[in-house]
C-alpha cells in the first residue's frame, strides 16, 4: 500500500533491481575486534584503490601485517604463522600459505645469488611487481592476496564484539587443529 492505493507490482529501484529479500549489511560490532575489523576494512579498500599493482601489493603486505598484530610489531614471519592459523583449511593449506608467503616476501636466492622475495625486492632495491612478474602472476598474487586478508577480516567479523584475546585464542587453538608440532607450533599467539 502506498498513498492509500494498493500496487500489484513490485517496487523496484533504478534499472530494475528487485530489492525484496535483497541481503541486509549488517554494522560491524563495537568490540575491540570489530573495531580492528573496521580498520582493517578501510585499509583494504585503500589498497585495491592503489594507482599501480606495486603500491597495491605493498600495501596488501601492509594490511597482512596490520591484521596479524594490530596493536604490535610482529617480524613477517610471525605475521604469516598467525594469518595461516587462522585461515588454514589443513596442515596442507598451512604449508602453502607458508611457502607462499616466503615468495611474496623474502625468498633468498642461491646462496651467493640475490633474494627473490618480492616485496624485498620492491622495498629494499626499488623494483616495481610490473617488472618481476607477468600480468598472469600478479593476477594469481592478487587472488592470494585477497584469501589471505579477506578471510582473516572474515574470521574478525565474526567475533566483532569480541576483545582481541578471542582471535589470539582462535589463533593458538588453529595448532592444534592442523597438527602443527615443533617450530611450527611455537609463538602460538
């Protein structure tokens, strides 16, 4: 009913969208998970908003690093133990993740040949991604890439209410669940 008239038809907006049953967004929480979740979010989008795909990569890293300790420092590699916790499927996945992450960012080369890591070549030499990779590469970079932030952010909306000690423990409890043993279960936090 509308204007004290009764419609047969179906309100639709613009083109022709069909806005019933559409999806409701719902407001991040106010937790202190929430509110790194909201960062984190705004981060994000400033990084697929980047002018070229090395500024974006740089700041995808970023972000990455951001979500892994949002109050703290944390070295790459403790960075990317907590992320693959989190967001693992199976010890497999892990190992992927893992491995991945030492290309993305410091791969050493031969022992007396360069480092091949792509942000430490972009960082510490100057180089851009267009020159390292193909278009093909970076594109399946960018795909990992946004796995890795997007189902981290995912995993913090979840618990948006929640103070961070919920993730640390999400994070500790993932050894457990892949199986990590030795140094790879070290610094579970």
């Amino acid at each position: 009913i509308i204007g004290g008239k009764v419609l047969t038809h179906q309100v639709i907006a613009g083109i022709g969208l069909d806005l019933t049953g559409a999806p409701m967004v719902r407001p991040v929480g106010e937790g202190e998970v929430g509110s790194v979740a909201r960062h984190a979010l705004r981060l994000y989008s400033e990084a697929l908003e980047a002018a070229t795909d090395t500024s974006r990569f740089v700041q995808l890293l970023s972000l990455i690093e951001f979500l892994a300790a949002p109050e703290d420092y944390i070295a790459m590699k403790g960075a990317k133990r907590a992320i693959a916790r989190q967001i693992a499927r199976d010890q497999a996945d892990y190992h992927a993740i893992i491995d991945d992450f030492l290309y993305l960012t410091s791969e050493s080369g031969a022992a007396t040949g360069p480092n091949r890591g792509l942000r430490h070549n972009i960082v510490h030499l100057g180089k851009r991604l267009e020159d390292l990779t193909t278009r093909e590469e970076r594109a399946a970079i960018f795909r990992r890439l946004a796995r890795y932030a997007g189902a981290t952010i995912a995993g913090l909306l979840d618990h948006d209410g929640e103070d961070w000690s919920v993730i640390e423990a999400l994070r500790a409890a993932g050894v457990a669940r892949l199986g990590l043993t030795g140094d790879e279960a070290a610094h579970a936090g």
